[in-house]
C-alpha cells in the first residue's frame, strides 16, 4: 500500500494533492525498521526506542532523524516524561505529561495521543501546539475508563 502512495505522491500534479503517511513504532517484536525511511510522521513508543539504545524522548526523536525522509515529523511519547517532536525543519519541542488525579485506564492512550496529534496537524497546528493536545487528551484518557466524552 505505502508503495501506491509513493507513486501517487511522484506523479501528483499539485503539492496539495500529496497524500500524507504515518505509521507507529510501538512494539519492538514487529520490526517497522523499514518503514521509516517511507513516512511524512513517524510515532515511536518508549518501548520501541528503548529497544533501539534511546535512553530518552529527545534522543530518539534527534538520533531518528539520520533515517527518516527530509521533511519528516518524528515524535516519541515517554509516559510520564511527556512527549518530544522534532518538526520537518529540524525544530525540537517538548511538552509535559499531563497526568490525571488518578490513573484508572492506560489501555488506548498511546493511540489517544497519536489520534489527536493527528488531528491537530490536520487542521493547521504547529509541532508545538500538536503535542500539547496529545499529551493533554492522553492524559485525560489515562483518566477515565474508555473514550466517551474525550475532549
């Protein structure tokens, strides 16, 4: 499928008409090594840099730049530490957790803070303000039992 996309993207006629890819480094047993190099955003997981030698957000996010294409928006979340992006024109950000009263339900918060990261770049937002709103619905996420009233 990424191979159609890529094609499409070479032969668009406007920049507009790009399609913008994603995918996630979640789990070290699946091995996403090769879609790197492929993405517009690449998501990364504590779990899956750590894996990789990263010690931190902020290490992963700048040693993944040397394998990702030019004008790629890198970003790692590292649970309670919060979250750290680096923007296509190399522009490093970080932002805080933004942690409930109480932690009830973690199960979907890295794909809530993904979703909303997303969401966000959609519509316009800088690196910088797309994850705060991430880290922020996550943390609300990690609040509460499922996604119901999610905002």
């Amino acid at each position: 499928m990424m191979e159609i996309v890529e094609e499409h993207n070479k032969n668009k006629t406007s920049p507009d008409d790009a399609i913008t890819m994603s995918t996630e480094s979640e789990k070290p047993k699946y091995n996403m090594d090769h879609l790197i190099p492929k993405v517009d955003v690449l998501f990364v997981s504590k779990e899956y840099a750590m894996s990789r030698g990263f010690s931190s957000a902020e290490e992963t996010v700048k040693g993944l730049l040397l394998r990702v294409k030019k004008g790629c928006t890198v970003l790692c979340t590292w649970g309670e530490q919060g979250a750290d992006g680096v923007s296509p024109d190399g522009e490093h950000f970080h932002c805080q957790a933004f942690p409930p009263e109480k932690v009830v339900d973690t199960l979907g918060a890295g794909d809530t803070f993904n979703a909303a990261v997303i969401w966000a770049l959609c519509r316009g937002a800088g690196l910088e303000e797309a994850l705060k709103l991430g880290c922020r619905i996550a943390g609300r996420k990690c609040g509460q039992f499922g996604y119901k009233d999610l905002h």
